[in-house]
C-alpha cells in the first residue's frame, strides 16, 4: 500500500470518528425535535425522487439502495418498500435514531465494497459521500456494479477549486498523517477534495447517458457537482 492510500485510509477512519461523534451529540440535541428532523427529510427525499422520476418513472417494486446513507438519508422516507441503506456506521445510527433508521434495511459496509451482486439495483442513491471515505475511485465502480442497465444513479459531491484542493491536501493532510494534534474540521472531515475535473473523471471509464449534469454553487469557493446518469 502506497504511502498516498495510507494516508487516505486514516483519514476516512478518522472521519468516521469524527462524524459518530457529531451525530452521537446531535442525537441529544433533538430530542423532542423529532417530527421536525422527519419533516426535513421527507422533503429532501420527495425532491429528489420527483427529480428522478422527470427522467422516468420509479415503479412501487424498484429496488433501491443508498450508500452512505448515514444518519438522516434520503432512503428511510424514499417512500419504496425494497430500499437499503448502506453505512458504515449503520449499527450506531440504528442506536441513536431509532424512529427513522428502521424504515429501511440497514447494512453496516463500506460503499469500496458493496455486499451485494451486480446489477442488483434499480434506482442507486450516493449524496455527497465519496470525499468522506477512502477511494472515491472505488465507489464509483462499485455504484456502477450494482446498478441494472438502464436504471438511474442520483449522485452528488462537493467540489473545489484547485488551489483549496491543494492546501487541503498537502498541508492538512500532511500535518495530521505526521501525527499533528490539531484538526480543521472542513479538512478533517474530507479524505480527498475534488476538482470538477477529478470528479468528472470519477465514471469516466462507465458507459453512462448524463441526463442532468450541472454544478451548483453553495459556498464561496466550494461548489457540488450533481448528475444523475443511465445507461
């Protein structure tokens, strides 16, 4: 292993770190704001499955799986009886959000290696997940393994310009696989920062038909890429 995927793979364990920890206080922080969080969340899943289905319909018995669902996914309010969410911390957030979490089957695994069978999926969900873990690389092939000809991959990530990119990962990154104490949590939280260039090159061995890819603005100096491609 490369001293590059090394420092990858400490990144990624150190941001699931991160994230269980955030979430383990969050979850007491809304407590009593439950039907808030779930109001939340039924509207992100309901935009992007009306979004979807311009492109064509999702029939009742699609089997549908998002990986990286996390702690509050499109998938728990996806409104479809066959769907799965895929997390490596799916034990935790079964434990800390109870009145969702179990709307869907929930499987504790990393999206670089999907326990499932190829082309076992209609419609696959990845919303800004693969700069968070290890190889990006990886779990696109992956989304693109198990999804059926013709079926639909919604997919974001957040990107960056060049130059952010480059600090984040040779300063930050640096410092911290040295053993540095000291964490800036926009960098810690990310294993890699995309350029819109690396991003576009994510599937660009597949053979995909981009219905609708687009980058939007979100922050100053930070943008997302969003596509939504089929075969």
């Amino acid at each position: 292993m490369s001293w590059r995927d090394k420092t990858r793979r400490k990144l990624a364990q150190r941001a699931l770190e991160r994230q269980l920890a955030y979430q383990q206080r969050k979850a007491e922080h809304v407590r009593g704001r439950e039907e808030e969080i779930v109001a939340a969340m039924k509207r992100a899943s309901r935009r992007v499955r009306d979004l979807l289905e311009t492109f064509q319909p999702i029939k009742p018995d699609a089997r549908v799986v998002e990986v990286g669902s996390g702690a509050h996914g499109l998938i728990f309010y996806f409104g479809l009886q066959h769907g799965v969410g895929v997390d490596p911390l799916a034990v935790s957030y079964g434990s800390l959000f109870p009145g969702w979490q179990g709307r869907a089957r929930t499987v504790a695994a990393v999206g670089e290696a999907l326990p499932f069978a190829d082309q076992s999926f209609d419609v696959v969900l990845c919303d800004n997940v693969v700069d968070h873990a290890e190889s990006p690389e990886k779990i696109a092939g992956e989304l693109a393994r198990i999804l059926i000809p013709g079926g639909l991959l919604y997919f974001t990530v957040n990107i960056h310009h060049p130059v952010y990119a480059l600090v984040a990962a040779s300063v930050h990154s640096g410092w911290r696989a040295a053993g540095v104490p000291f964490e800036i949590g926009p960098f810690a939280d990310h294993t890699t920062h995309l350029t819109p260039q690396v991003a576009a090159r994510l599937f660009g061995t597949c053979r995909w038909r981009f219905l609708m890819p687009r980058v939007m603005r979100t922050k100053p100096g930070r943008e997302r890429v969003s596509c939504r491609p089929g075969t």
